[in-house]
C-alpha cells in the first residue's frame, strides 16, 4: 500500500511536460491562424481597393501594410520587419456589362463578350502577401527557424467598380 502513494507523482512527473508541450502548441498554432486570418483579410481588401478605387499599385501596397502593422490599429498589430514581400499585380479589364446595347452590332467578336466570364488566371489582378513567422525554437530543432505565410487572392477588376475605366494615378 504505501507504493501506492509514489505511484501519482511518478505519473504527473511523466505526463506534465507532455502536456505542457501540448498546450504551447495549441496557443502557437492558434497564434499562426491569426496571424493567417490577418493575411487574407488585408489581401482582400487590396482586391477590394482594386476593384472599386482608382489607386496605383504603390497605393495600394503602402495601404495593406497600414492595414497590417500601423501604430492606430486596436488590437493585434503584425511587425512590418517580418513582411517579406507585397505584390500587388493589376490588370485593368474593362467594365463588364450585360446590357443589349452594349453588345456588338455584329456578333462576330463574341469572343470578347465570353472572355469577361470565362477569363485565364493570368488575365486576373491579384495580391500575393509574404509574410515571415517566427518558429518557437523547440519545433525549430525538426525544421528550419522561419514559417513562411503565403496569401494570394484574386479578382477581375473592372466588375466591381461603378465609375468608367480606371484611370490609375502612377
């Protein structure tokens, strides 16, 4: 009966570093989902400035790292050292309309009308966000000492946007 008394302590001697383990994790994990979350929310919101502003590619770059890392924002700021990169590619589309009167006298040039609908990824405006996450150094031993977050997100500009063509300030 009295091994019996040793018996708990031996257990959590064993099993609390397992958990501890454990528990850190899960809260870096989370940390990195958050961290992610932040990521496609600015890289929606350039498409967003894409699609509906007439902003330069610089603009928009200069405003999704405010969005990310500026010293106002309430909350989780992320560290603009650890950006790697904010690609921001625009290809301006004209305006899509489905009007009748629009369309073309001739439909000889249907092709034109279908390509607004049916468009190749390399015809789309997009924003690619790099982002460098520090690994907690206990993980670092089995893999290498940065995460790299990739965010892209993409859009046909022009569909969204209720002025004419843009004219982008360059």
């Amino acid at each position: 009966m009295q091994n019996n008394k040793g018996q708990a302590l031996t257990e959590l001697a064993l099993m609390a570093p397992v958990l501890i383990l454990f528990v850190i994790a899960v809260i870096w994990f989370a940390r990195v989902l958050l961290t992610w979350q932040q990521l496609v929310s600015a890289s929606r919101y350039g498409t967003d400035m894409i699609t509906n502003t007439t902003l330069s590619a610089q603009e928009i770059k200069q405003d999704i790292k405010n969005y990310l890392t500026h010293h106002w924002i309430e909350g989780r700021k992320l560290d603009k050292n650890q950006i790697k990169e904010i690609k921001v590619d625009i290809k301006d589309y004209p305006k899509l309309s489905l009007s009748i009167t629009d369309l073309p006298s001739s439909l000889t040039n249907i092709d034109e009308i279908i390509k607004g609908f049916v468009l190749p990824s390399k015809d789309l405006s997009n924003i690619s966000i790099i982002y460098e996450y520090d690994v907690p150094k206990l993980i670092s031993l089995t893999t290498g000492k940065k995460l790299d977050l990739i965010i892209r997100s993409v859009v046909l500009s022009g569909t969204g946007c209720q002025s004419n063509l843009h004219n982008r300030r360059d």
